[in-house]
C-alpha cells in the first residue's frame, strides 16, 4: 500500500493458447485500486516524441528568413538530387521526402532549397534528448527525431500523462524554439506510441489506451504501420489481409505464417498491446556508409577517392564501438548514356581486423574494373559486415596478415583517432583518400545517429 493505493503488478503468463485472453488477462492484473475508483485499467507506459519535419524545422528556427516559406533540405544543389526533408509549407505542396528537386520546383515555384548540415541536427538532437530526460526518462532513441519514454510512476493515467506530454511540448519550445513542433504519442507500448504519433501532425498529442483500440488505427493504411513495408504489405495481401481491420482480426499464428517466423507473433503483441517492453537490441550486425557522388566526383578516380574517405571512416567507428570487421562489401551506381543502369557490388572476407591499412587494402582488391569503361558512377557505398567483439576472434597465423603486433597496430590506431578528435577530422589520414577527403560529410541514417567527434 502507498498512498491509500494498492497497485498489482502483471504476472508473466508462460503458456496460453488464447491471446485475446492474454490481453484480458493482461488488463485485469493491471489494476489500481483506489479509494475513489475500484479497478481501474492502467494501461499507458509509453511516450512517444516525434519531431515534425525535423530537418527543415531546425533550419527554419536556425534562419529565421526561412520561416513560414516552403523549403526543401537537399544533400546538394542540383537538379537530379532528391529533397530529405521538407517543411510543412512546402508538403501543402505535395512536396515530401524523396522528391525530386526538379520535379518540386514544378510543384512549388516558391520552394527555396537549402543543403542540409548533418552537424546542426545532430547538436539538436542531443540537446532535446536532454531536456526530455529531465521530464520522462529517455529509454530508447528511435532516431534523429524520435524519441520514446517510459511514462514515470504515477503519470500513467490519461489526465496525467497529457500533463506531461504538455510539459514536455513547452519545455522543448522553451529550450529549441518556436518552430522546432513535436507530435506525442502515448498508448501501451512503444509501437502503438509511435502510431498515436502519426495520428495527428504537426503538434500533436494522442493517447491510445488498450481500451480505444482498435479504434483510430482502422483510418490507417497497412503501409502506415510501423514494420510493413511494401514487401510485407504484398505478403499480407497474398494471405488475404487488405486493411487495417482485417488485420486486426487476424489470428496470432496467421501472422506468424505470413511474417515467416515469431517476428509475426511478436507484431501481433505489439498490434495488441499485449507486449509492453521494448525488444532487446541485438548486437550491431554491420556499420557503413554511402554517398550521392556530386558532378565534379563522378569519375572511377573519384568514387574510388570517396570509397576510400568512407572506408577511413568507417574504421575509425569500428574502433570507437570496440568491434572489428571480418568482411567488407562496395556497391556502385553507375549510369550511361539514356538512363541505363548498373549496379555492380562485390564482396571480401578477411581476418578480422579495424586496422584501416588493412581495410584499405580490400577496397583496392574488390575495385579493379568495377566501373566499365563508358560508364559513369553516380553513388558509392561500402559496408563493413560479419562483425564482432576483439575477444572473439583468432589472431592472423601470417605475419603478410598482421604486419607488427596487433597490439602496436591497435595503439597507432588509438593514437591517430585520438590526433583527430582533438584537432578535427583530417589532421591525420591515409594519403590515399586525400581527394575524397571533403566529400562524404556526416548523414544521417534512419537508424544511425552520427557521432560528432568521428564523423563530423
Ligand atoms: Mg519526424
């Protein structure tokens, strides 16, 4: 008892063949007792913050001629590129992420472009990571713009954790400015959060309660749930589920079948609020980067320059995670004459290793006549794969493998990351990257939030 309260917290259910008696189950161990109410359902414990045209609000608030004018933000100024973002007066528009500039002059002749600067998004971010952490506990940053929380003890009704999420909005405006506006969802779990957040947009708050569902979700396309892409989606409409409804209804063991193993079981917990807690992160599977080649780099020399840039870099992360990499994979994109296309991708294994010498010896074996002659590279991108921890990997047995100890290799390495995270980015590198050296500034990815110290 505290506080004249008694709350009983949910028993785990090992077995049990009925998930809908899961839910109920679930629902009635959650109860609070009061003085005033008997058993009442508790069933919020997630907040989820999203950022509204993330990019194109930071620099609308950064430049404050911007504001109220549609803008794209684009990765360069050219007319073949795509926009990232797009303000909210420029989506009225029809404009939106992954438009074509050409194409969104057409749609909006007023649009001004501005080139996005990764740098000033990721400071923001960290910025509103902080003033969020001060109100409801971070728990899991989904990306750039998303965060979720677990909702405090005592602010899971839906009074209370309205006043919250109101707390929060302010605080945010307080700490980023006006034009930086979030959509707040709050329901049971971390995915139905996400989907109360998509309800209302710009500046929105939905709750989501177990007892509302299914409810608003019926308005919403399969595709706009969190998890379905274009792939599942035609899966799912091959097993005959064409909505929102229909999915709803659909048994436990049907999604299993259509997902291919428990990842369906576990979106329908998710669906049906059945699973409250996050799923684990898994260990990282593979880290790397790609980059639009601008005009003047659009050569074999020059993809392979970047190529080069994106290697140096990406081992410099290896180093900063603790992991070393066993395989390495470069794809092109390279076009010629009326839009033909190729996309040439090659693949290596090696002793695992964050030596960059080494990482940029496999690049150089993999790139002989990846780009045929005629053919014109228009994006490059490497990923480093079969990663893992030092400790769980064999030393080379050949010295031509390991030139030094690897102890004196991992030292050098410390050493010249440690010189560039002091005296920034390019006061030591490989020679062989040294045209490359500007291009292939930070991004980000949806699921990668760069670090400032080794990617800026
Ligand atoms: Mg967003």
């Amino acid at each position: 008892m505290a506080g004249g309260r008694t709350v009983f917290r949910p028993v785990p259910l090992l077995t049990c063949a009925w998930p809908d008696e899961i839910l109920f189950m679930h629902t009635v161990s959650t109860c609070v007792r009061s003085s005033r109410h008997a058993f009442r359902p508790v069933t919020l414990r997630s907040l989820l913050i999203d950022f509204n045209s993330y990019f194109a609000s930071v620099e609308q608030q950064l430049r404050p001629e911007l504001r109220g004018r549609p803008v794209g933000v684009v990765p360069m100024l050219a007319d073949t590129t795509c926009c990232i973002a797009a303000s909210y007066e420029a989506k009225a528009f029809g404009v939106k992420t992954g438009t074509q500039v050409a194409q969104a002059r057409r749609l909006c002749p007023g649009i001004v472009f501005v080139v996005a600067r990764h740098a000033e998004y990721v400071r923001i971010h960290h910025r509103a990571v902080a003033v969020i952490d001060t109100i409801a506990p971070v728990e899991q940053v989904l990306s750039i713009d998303e965060m979720a929380c677990s909702l405090p003890m005592g602010w899971t009704s839906r009074e209370r954790a309205t006043q919250l999420a109101l707390r929060l909005k302010a605080a945010l405006r307080e700490a980023l400015g006006e034009c930086l506006r979030v959509s707040i969802g709050i329901a049971p779990n971390v995915f139905l959060a996400k989907q109360a957040s998509n309800l209302q947009k710009p500046d929105g708050l939905v709750v989501l309660d177990a007892t509302d569902l299914p409810g608003p979700l019926l308005r919403m396309q399969l595709t706009d749930l969190t998890g379905i892409n274009v792939r599942m989606l035609a899966r799912l409409q091959a097993s005959g589920i064409h909505s929102v409804e229909q999915l709803w209804r659909a048994r436990r063991e049907q999604l299993r079948v259509v997902w291919g193993g428990i990842a369906g079981e576990a979106f329908y917990d998710r669906l049906h609020a059945v699973e409250l807690g996050l799923p684990p992160a898994g260990p990282r599977r593979s880290l790397g980067h790609s980059h639009v080649l601008p005009p003047p780099m659009r050569s074999a020399e020059g993809a392979l320059a970047v190529l080069d840039r994106l290697t140096q870099k990406a081992a410099m992360r290896l180093r900063r995670e603790h992991l070393l990499a066993g395989a390495m994979t470069v794809a092109l994109r390279l076009t010629r004459g009326r839009g033909e296309r190729l996309r040439p991708q090659r693949s290596a294994r090696f002793a695992a290793t964050a030596d960059t010498r080494a990482l940029l010896h496999t690049l150089l074996a993999l790139w002989p006549d990846m780009v045929p002659p005629g053919w014109v590279p228009l994006k490059v991108a490497m990923l480093l794969h079969d990663l893992r921890q030092p400790g769980q990997t064999s030393g080379s047995l050949f010295a031509a493998d390991a030139p030094g100890s690897d102890a004196q290799q991992a030292a050098l390495w410390n050493a010249v990351d440690a010189l560039n995270v002091r005296f920034g980015r390019h006061t030591v590198y490989c020679g062989s990257g040294h045209s490359g050296r500007d291009e292939a500034p930070m991004r980000i990815a949806f699921n990668h939030i760069p670090d400032l110290q080794t990617e800026e």
